[in-house]
C-alpha cells in the first residue's frame, strides 16, 4: 500500500500536536514520578485562551498563543501550590498523587464547560492552501509544523546550554543531591509546572486550530499522549519527540487503511491502545528509557 505525500502530511501535523503536549507531560512525570491525567485540561485551557485572545478580543492568534502559554503554565504552578505541593508534604505516595490530578481535571473540565457550554468553536483565522507533491497543506498546518520544531530545537538548548536547564535535569536525577548541591530545589520545581503546562496550552492552541474547540479537547488528546510518553520512554525527552511522530504517522496511515477496508475511522482511537499495549508487552522501557533500580 503506498505512502502518499497527504499521509505524510497529515502524519507530521499529528505529530508535531502530540509532541508538545507529550513533553509537558513527561517533563512533569519525570520530576514528580506521577502520571497527572489534570494535563488534558491543561491543554484545553490553552485552547479555549487562546479564543479569547483570537475571537473575543479580534487579535491575532500568535497573540493568543503567547497568552496560552504564559497563562496556562501559572495554572499548573497554581495546581501544584494549592494541591501536589501540600500533598508532597504530608508523604503522599505516587497513587494518591494520580487520584488527585484527576479529581483537578474533572473540576477543570466541568468549569470550562460551564463558561464556554459545550458548543463547537472555531478559531478566527483564513490562510492559503498549498500543494505538495500531490498532497495539500494548508498555512495553518505549515505554521503548526514549524512552530514545534522550533520549540524542539529551543527546549534542547534549554536543557543543554543553560543553567535553568542543567538545573531541571540535576533535579529530576537526585532532588536530595541537588538540594545539597545548593539548587533551589522548589524553584526548579516551580519552572517544570511552567514550562510542561505553557507547552500544554500551546499544543491544545494547535489542536484546536487543526480541529475544533471543545472542553473535552484535552481529554480526547490525553491517551495519544500517554501513548507517546510510554513508547518514548517514560522521563526521556528525544524518545518523546521521535515517538510523537511515530504515532502521528501509525495514526494516519491506520485510518488510510480503515478507509480502504471499508472499516469506520472512529477506530482511529484505539491505534493509540493498540501501540501502547504492544509497547507494554514487548519493551517496557520505550524506544529511549532506562530501566530503573
């Protein structure tokens, strides 16, 4: 079965959406050891953000993406001091922890629904269409594609060429060496929240922009994520950009073939189940990721 230039497309697309999003939650996990199912609605405030920004207010949608960011990493710190934070110092173990990222989310979840309703929304924002090889690529995916790549390469040198960055990884492998080290261990902490939640909003920006606004944007994107995280290697940043496109594409060519079986795309979903499962059973570890212990 060939390969179109579409699926390629549209793989990168997917990927380049799944990449943000799968970062911000793996930088989080391999931080604080926990997996926090409150991300999906870190991403869906992005979006719904960056519509006020886009629709209510009539600006441009970079502005609103600038205000994604910044606003929905104040509230994943936000998250953290009224809730993990307290929890943290009282010894919770990593189960409680999970319990209570998803008690935030429903409580997010449901407050966006109750402002926005759950009416479909769409950004404000016209482009032109380009042809490639055969396939097409519309303005906004080509802004979707490069934008992500160059938050890649800016999070690399964030991690490898400055302080902040060699503090966060210095912090993820031995919190108690780093403390005794004198890094400010909460401040770091804090700069983690920001940075995985602002990437968050960015990709739920994205994913509203290549589909639609919805409260339950966050949470119909959280399981492809995951699946990225596992495949990727739980805590390994590279393993979670090359697995993010490895899934963008088994998505996409998954759905070509559902299409030419005559089988309804709305299995699309459980291609994500089936690689995390097949990754489960096979490499635990992900494409990138060290056992532990």
């Amino acid at each position: 079965m060939p390969v179109s230039s579409q699926i390629i497309i549209n793989s990168m697309v997917t990927g380049s959406i799944y990449v943000l999003i799968a970062i911000g939650l793996t930088m989080v996990y391999k931080v604080f050891k926990f997996a926090n199912f409150s991300h999906a609605e870190l991403v869906t405030f992005g979006a719904y953000m960056a519509y006020i920004i886009n629709v209510s207010l009539g600006e441009n949608i970079i502005y609103g993406l600038i205000i994604a960011f910044l606003l929905t990493g104040f509230l994943a710190i936000a998250t953290d001091r009224l809730v993990f934070f307290k929890l943290r110092n009282k010894g919770s173990d990593v189960i409680s922890m999970m319990i209570a990222s998803i008690g935030i989310g429903f409580v997010l979840r449901q407050s966006i629904q109750e402002v926005w309703s759950p009416q479909l929304r769409w950004y404000d924002f016209e482009g032109n269409t380009y042809d490639i090889l055969g396939g097409s690529i519309t303005e906004l995916q080509t802004y979707i594609i490069l934008s992500s790549i160059l938050l890649i390469f800016m999070l690399h040198f964030l991690f490898t060429g400055t302080r902040l960055g060699k503090a966060m990884r210095a912090v993820s492998d031995n919190p108690q060496l780093a403390m005794a080290s004198g890094i400010d261990t909460e401040k770091i902490l804090l700069w983690v929240w920001f940075i995985g939640g602002g990437l968050a909003g960015i990709g739920g920006v994205f994913r509203g922009a290549d589909t639609m606004l919805v409260p339950l944007l966050g949470w119909e994107i959280l399981l492809p994520a995951f699946a990225v995280v596992i495949l990727g290697g739980i805590g390994s940043f590279y393993g979670a950009i090359i697995a993010a496109y490895i899934l963008g594409f088994a998505e996409n060519f998954g759905v070509m073939m559902l299409s030419d079986l005559s089988i309804s795309t709305g299995y699309r979903p459980a291609i994500a189940f089936i690689i995390l499962i097949l990754v489960l059973i096979l490499r635990p570890t992900g494409i990138m990721g060290k056992k532990e212990g």
